[in-house]
C-alpha cells in the first residue's frame, strides 16, 4: 500500500457531541481515558490513555444541529493523498461533505460519506511513517463496523478506494449476510444490512479495547448510557457490549480473552457467557443494535477544522458477538404407567436367570465334592514319593561320606608301608 501501509487503515476516531463535559465524564469511567485538550485548538479534546491518544471529541456546531445532526462517532481512514482520494469518491457514487482541509503539525483531512450515506474521513498525516500496530493497546480501537442499506454495495465501494479484502461471509439467517473485510490478510471490520426496524441510516460503529467489558458494561449504566447489546461472549474467547452514551451516540467496547490457565478449570474470575437470543455461525459479528432511538445523522461539518491527532490503533483480530443457537425444545418426560410395565417386564425376565444361575452353582458344588476323594489320593501319593526320594537321597549321600572316609584310610596305610621300607634299607 502506498506510504507504508497506513493507507485504507482506520487511524482515528472522533465523537461529535452536544455535550462534551458529560461525555468526557462517561467515556472516562467506560473506557478509562484521560482527556487533554489539541494544542492546536483547546476546544477539541483528545481521549488518551498512557501516553497515547486515540479519539477526540467535539461539539457538534450550530448550523449542523440545525440541520438535524445527531451525535455520532466518525471513523478516519488513512489516505496517500486526500484530494485525490474525494476524487475518487465522488466518482463511485459518494460525496464531499467537507473540503480538504490542512491542519498544522498534524495532518490533512476530508469528510465524506459513502453511497449509501454513513459519514467517515479520510485522513493524511502530517508525519510520514506513522502505521498503526498490529495488536490494539487497551484503550484503543479493535474492530470497526458498519451497519448500512446495501453492504455489497458499500463493500464494493470501500474495496475500489482502499483495497480492503472481502475475507468471510457468513449467512446470518434472517438478518442476511456479514461480510468480514481487512486488508494484508487482517481482518479489519465488518459489514451488514441495516434491519429498517432498527433504523434507516447507515452508521459506523467503533469497538474500543477494554480490559472487562462486563466492567465497561457497568460503569457505562451508572454513568448515564443505555446497553443496546451483550455483554456476550465472542469467538474464539473475549467479551463485548454496545451501547449509547448520554447524548445517544452509539459506541461499543470489547474485551480480550484472558490467558488460559495450566490447569484444565477456568478462573473464577471469567466473565459467565451472556445468554443469547438467536442462534449465529461460528465466527459471527457482534448483535447489530437496536438503539432507542434513530440511529445518528450524518453531522454537517464545523466551520472550522478540527485538529485530530491520529494514533495507530487497530488490531489483528476482530471481536465478533457469537449469540449461542437457541435452546432446543425440551423433549416430554415418558409417563409413569408407561415405565412401570417395563420394569416389571425387565424383572420377570430377570427371574429364570437367577434360577438357572442357582442351580449351575449347586451342580459345580457337587462335581466338586466327587472329585475331593481324588484329590486326597494324589495328595497322599505325592507325599510318599517326595518321602521315598528323600530318604534315597540320604542314603546316597551316607555312602558318598562311607566311601570317602575309606579312601582316607587307605591313603593312610600305604603312607605307613612307604615309611617302613625306607627304614629296611637304612639298616
């Protein structure tokens, strides 16, 4: 991809929002970010965590609030060039919602919106080289998705400017197909059909890590936002939730799986699955929301730019809700009158058995007892030959001593012949 590989890679996210204080407030005790206000502007605010920032956020203008906008978080994508990326968007069907504007030290940005009307921004940064990492940091963004009247089409799109993949589709029943997409052989997000019920404009939806989504989950309700979905569990391990904050602008946070543990039992401390409500594949998306109220507007940009200070924040891996298949119906317990018969059928079967296996035994017990009077016999047969051959044994270990003894004297005696001759012949 041209300059490095920053181009078709979402780099920033930004809130736009009616109430910046209130928001700060929740999305501090949600996410955990800090919040700095731009060097570059003081009334646009960073969320960062760490060192790092990875949104920001700014009121929504007067003359956009006007004309119906809505809060909403907007996704930036890195371009190689940004003029000639709205080119390209304007010729396959998108349009220009705000000009190419230079931001000073930081970078160069457009808003746009696709075909089917979901506002995102394309992004240059000032700085060359800046590629965002593999792996999100906590705090970070870990997956985008988009909720749209055509997903085809909107892929189709989004392919022609950035070279996104389409990595997976998964049938999804009656809320149709997910297309997973990424770039470089990463998944970087997915796409869906908007259900009309839910709402009728397409909208980006941001993931950011978090280390507990339950934790999210809880903190988002206390501090004033509503949980449209989960938390549930994800494939391949990992948590989320979607939610909408104070002012009703939908967000969503996702948890990583924790590190198994070298025994086989799971920690205590695991988040229990959420029980789902219908039945998704293996490697599903998350549940789209049904927010309480219309999904958010496109805003019309300020009148002056907003000074976004991009960090790499997106991951190799998606979190996807996987809603577990609905419990199948449980089968009718067999009736009692019906199990009574059965047992006293097994039992009367059970009988004959038993009679049979009685006299088996008493028959083996008396062949035993006839062969008892054998089995003395050889016994003491037995006994008198191991006798007999001991005392063979004996005896012919007596003869053996007899026998040596003899030869001793012998030897003896002719030594007594031998000395007498010699004295014969001295004489």
């Amino acid at each position: 991809m041209a300059q490095g590989s920053i181009h078709g890679r979402f780099v920033w996210q930004e809130l736009m929002t009616e109430d910046t204080a209130k928001a700060a407030g929740f999305y501090s005790k949600v996410v955990g970010w800090q919040t700095h206000p731009s060097a570059a502007d003081p009334t646009y605010t960073q969320f960062g965590l760490g060192g790092g920032h990875y949104a920001g956020m700014m009121k929504i203008p007067d003359e956009a609030r006007a004309a119906g906008a809505k809060p909403q978080w907007l996704p930036y994508i890195g371009v190689a060039d940004v003029e000639a990326t709205a080119a390209a968007v304007e010729r396959h069907g998108g349009r220009t919602k705000r000009a190419a504007t230079e931001i000073p030290t930081i970078g160069r940005f457009a808003i746009m919106s696709d075909p089917q009307g979901a506002a995102f921004a394309i992004f240059k940064p000032a700085q060359e080289g800046m590629v965002p990492p593999a792996t999100p940091p906590i705090g970070g963004f870990s997956w985008l998705e988009l909720a749209t009247s055509n997903h085809e089409a909107a892929f189709d799109f989004y392919s022609k400017l950035f070279g996104w993949q389409a990595m997976h589709r998964m049938d999804m029943g009656p809320q149709g197909t997910y297309l997973i997409f990424g770039s470089d052989g990463v998944q970087r997000g997915g796409m869906y059909k908007l259900q009309q019920e839910r709402s009728s404009v397409p909208y980006w939806l941001p993931y950011a890590s978090v280390a507990n989504a339950d934790a999210a989950a809880t903190a988002a309700t206390g501090a004033g936002g509503h949980i449209v979905a989960g938390p549930m569990d994800v494939p391949g391990g990992g948590r989320i939730a979607q939610m909408t904050d104070p002012s009703g602008a939908l967000f969503a946070v996702h948890s990583a799986a924790a590190a198994k543990p070298a025994t086989a039992s799971k920690p205590a401390t695991q988040p229990a699955a959420a029980k789902p409500s219908s039945a998704t594949p293996a490697a599903a998306k998350p549940a789209a929301p049904k927010p309480p109220a219309p999904a958010p507007a496109a805003p019309k940009p300020a009148a002056s730019a907003p000074p976004p200070k991009p960090a790499p924040s997106v991951p190799a891996s998606k979190p996807a809700a996987k809603p577990a298949a609905k419990p199948a119906a449980k089968p009718a317990a067999a009736s009692p009158p019906a199990a009574k018969p059965a047992a006293k059928k097994a039992a009367a079967k059970k009988k004959p058995a038993a009679k049979k296996k009685a006299a088996v035994k008493k028959k083996a017990a008396k062949k035993s007892s006839r062969k008892k009077p054998a089995a003395k016999k050889a016994a003491r047969k037995s006994a008198a030959k191991a006798t007999k051959k001991s005392a063979t044994k004996s005896a012919k270990k007596a003869a053996r001593k007899a026998a040596r003894k003899a030869k001793k004297a012998a030897r003896k005696a002719r030594g007594g012949k031998r000395k007498g001759g010699k004295a014969r012949r001295k004489k």
